[in-house]
C-alpha cells in the first residue's frame, strides 16, 4: 500500500560520535526560520515521519466516538469510535492513505483524545503506529474486538489494515512495573532491526518487542520527588511525587537510544530532560533544562531537537510551544515559538527543514519551518 501511495504522489506532483550535555542552559530568543501550513483539516494530529521518497505521514489519533464508552483513569469516561488515520503528504497534496483507526474520546478535558500516536518505519519499509489507550488494561475488553488494538504498536497492511506488532497494554495489566495505578499509554516507537522499541507514557517505562511479537521491560522510571508549587500553600520545604512519562525515542549518532520526558503534573518548568540508553545499561542524563518535552530527533549534524508543547509548561495555561536545537556547547538555541500552538511532534527532511504536526489538541495541521542553518 505504502509503495503504491509513494509512486501516486510522485505522479501527481513534482519532484535525515555525539557528547552528553547535562547543564541547563538558556534558549535564544530569536527564531531561524518562518513557518508555512502545508497540511490541514488534520483530527488532533500526532507523530510524522518521512520516507525515503520524501512523503510525510502524519498520524491523526482522531475524534473518538459514541460507539461503546469506558472508564477513563480519573473519574471520565473514554468513547469508542473508528476515526482515526494517517495522511500522506507532498507539495501541497494531502490524502489519508490509512483509516478506520481506533480512537478514544475523554469526556474530561485537556489531553482528550488518544489513538494514533507515533509514527515509524520498520525494516521492510511499513509503517509502526503506536495506538494510545490512557486507563486501566482490564477495561480494554468492554471495547469488543473493535478497540482490542488500542495500547498496542501496529505494522500497517493496507488501506484499513494492520497487524499488531506487540500489545502494551497487555504487558502493562500482566505486569505494572513501575508499581503505580494499572494505565497504559503507548506514545512512541522505534524500528531496530528486527526489534522494536517502544514506550509506554503513562506506565514510565522503554519496552522491547522482539520479532514473535513478546514484549519486556528495558527500562521503567520510579517516581521523584520535585517541590511543591508555591501557589499550593504548602509549608517551605514542601515536596511532591512526579512521574517521568516518556513520550518520545530516538536513534542518535552514536547508536544509543535517546528519550525525552513529558513529565507529570505539576508539570515543572525545566524539568524535562533527555536520557541516553544503551540496551542493558542503565540510562544517563544527557540534556535538561527543558519544559514539556514531546519529541526529540538529531539533525544531520548530529545536533539533538527538541520541541516543547508548552514552553511555559502545561499549567500555565498557555498553549505556546517550541522547537529547540541543542548547540555543540550545550547552549539552547530557539528555532520557532511563534505560531505553535499544543505542538505534537516533527520530523526532519533530507533537505534540514522541519515538518511539525500543530493545533496538536483538535483540528490541526502540518507546518514545514525552513531554518537558515
């Protein structure tokens, strides 16, 4: 399918050894580049990558539904309905080239949809999803067969079909590493070799899922310990538990897996970090000083990224995000503010310029930012 599509677009229009830096530093506070819509009308667009082609896929988690609904974590309900996809891309043309995704809408507000949610090309060159579930794994059966592939990574088959690569959310229910409430929340994934690799935001751990489709822990984070915000009225000293919600993976130069943090409420400015993982190792910090993180990715240049969906942090009220590169010296420079709204993730052509999945949070689009450097 994914070949097919490739050959349509490109008939139909004209013809991507690194340092730790672990201090904190400040972002500059002027831009490198303008940001242009090249997508839009996308139902609360997710993970993009792009192929070899240079066609850019965006995943859209969706609208959810009113077919069955479930218990949500936190006192909502989570309603089924089959309105996720995926788009393709190119020039100016878009097209949803996969649909019928599972989706879940939350009657709360905030973060209110969860489906398609990462995006990644395995070795063969088909397309991983990573499928969002947010609530217990033991409330996944009252979906039917319709929603048993939320809280999974699936291999895309064609147009309204797929395979599931690995379940998360089973794991999770079997398993809850990280000892806290029984919630899985697939939000990325990465293709290594025959392995996959994979996250689970919401049970804070990296997953393995091997070639016959069995999942392990490579590595789960326990809560911390943060202070406790001011505006709470708590005594001097105060602290609170936070948890390290991972949300994104990547490959860097230097072989080894790099994750960014979301991190839990109460959400602390610059307090998102990036860790380095070598499989079987115990991960180290490798960049902080970040707020809200999303999703990470290394420039040719071996220089890491990364994009902020709030930059003033997820409590302040302020949707206003950032796209941050991460300079030789460890300084952070700001490569766009302006204009992004509730980013969700981005990717980097062969050519340097980023395409940004944004308005993340409802109707969205896809935004190209050209850079001068």
């Amino acid at each position: 399918m994914l070949d097919a599509m490739r050959r349509t677009l490109s008939l139909a229009v004209p013809l991507v050894l690194v340092a730790g830096i672990a201090a904190p530093a400040t972002a500059a506070t002027s831009t490198t580049g303008r940001l242009t819509v090249v997508a839009r009308n996308l139902d609360n667009p997710r993970g993009v990558a792009i192929d070899r082609a240079g066609i850019v896929y965006v995943a859209e988690a969706g609208l959810g539904g009113d077919d069955v609904c479930i218990p949500g974590t936190f006192g909502t309900n989570l309603c089924y309905g089959s309105t996720g996809a995926i788009t393709a891309v190119r020039h100016g043309w878009q097209k949803r080239v996969v649909t019928g995704l599972p989706s879940l809408r939350s009657t709360g507000g905030g973060f209110s949809v969860y489906g398609a949610h990462d995006l990644a090309f395995d070795r063969q060159g088909k397309l991983l999803v990573a499928m969002g579930y947010s609530t217990d794994p033991v409330s996944r059966d009252l979906l039917g067969a319709a929603g048993a592939t939320m809280g999974t990574i699936l291999r895309v088959e064609g147009k309204r079909r797929w395979s599931v690569v690995g379940d998360l959310s089973a794991y999770e229910g079997q398993n809850n590493p990280d000892g806290v409430i029984p919630e899985s929340q697939p939000y990325a994934v990465i293709a290594d070799g025959r392995d996959v690799y994979a996250l689970d935001a919401a049970a804070n751990d990296v997953l393995k899922i091997d070639r016959r489709g069995v999942v392990t822990a490579e590595h789960v984070w326990p809560q911390e310990q943060v202070p406790a915000p001011p505006e709470w009225g708590l005594p001097p000293g105060s602290t609170t538990p936070i948890q390290f919600v991972p949300v994104t993976i990547t490959r860097g130069p230097d072989g080894a897996l790099y994750i960014g943090q979301l991190t839990g409420h109460p959400f602390p400015n610059g307090g998102a970090r990036v860790w380095r993982l070598v499989p079987g190792q115990e991960p180290t910090i490798f960049a902080t000083g970040f707020t809200n993180i999303i999703d990470i990715a290394f420039d040719k240049r071996g220089r890491l990224v990364v994009l902020e969906i709030a930059k003033n942090g997820l409590s302040s009220g302020d949707s206003t995000g950032a796209l941050i590169r991460v300079e030789r010296d460890g300084s952070h420079r700001e490569l766009a503010s302006a204009g992004l709204d509730s980013p969700m993730s981005f990717a980097i052509a062969s050519d340097g310029s980023f395409y940004i999945a944004n308005k993340g949070l409802g109707i969205g689009e896809l935004v190209r930012l050209s850079t001068r450097d």
